[in-house]
C-alpha cells in the first residue's frame, strides 16, 4: 500500500487526529481536481476569498469531528 494511502482514523492525541483532518481535506481536494495544474491556477482565486477560507475551515471540521468520533475523542 503506498505510503500516502489512509490506512487508519486512529491516532494517538488530538494534534495527530487534526494533521489527519487537514490530510484527508488535502485528499478531496486532489480526487475531486487531479489536474495539479489547474489546482496551482485556481490556488490565488481562493486563497484569497474570505468565504472560500472558511468553508475550508469547515471541512476540515468536519473531518477532525469523524477523527475524533474514531478515536473515541481520546478518552481511552
């Protein structure tokens, strides 16, 4: 399995959960637009729009909550 393949939503604290939050943001991004071309063209369009900032902002929440919910929100 490559290396940059999600093998588990355990981690072992918070800090770890939400890299993994902003990683599988980071893959919707690459599987909903492969073209690294056109990701780089579209970057100074949003990256730059306070609207587009936040709903970012709100995927990778919604990302950490189903980390967080996997990890039991590391009360173990």
């Amino acid at each position: 399995m490559p290396n940059d393949q999600l093998q588990t939503l355990r981690t072992k604290n918070p800090e770890e959960g939400y890299q993994l939050a902003v990683k599988l943001a980071q893959k919707g991004i690459v599987l909903t637009q492969p073209s690294e071309e056109i990701r780089k063209m579209l970057r100074p369009v949003y990256s730059t729009n306070a609207d587009s900032l936040i709903a970012t902002s709100q995927v990778v929440a919604i990302h950490f909550q189903t980390v967080a919910f996997a990890n039991n929100y590391w009360n173990q």
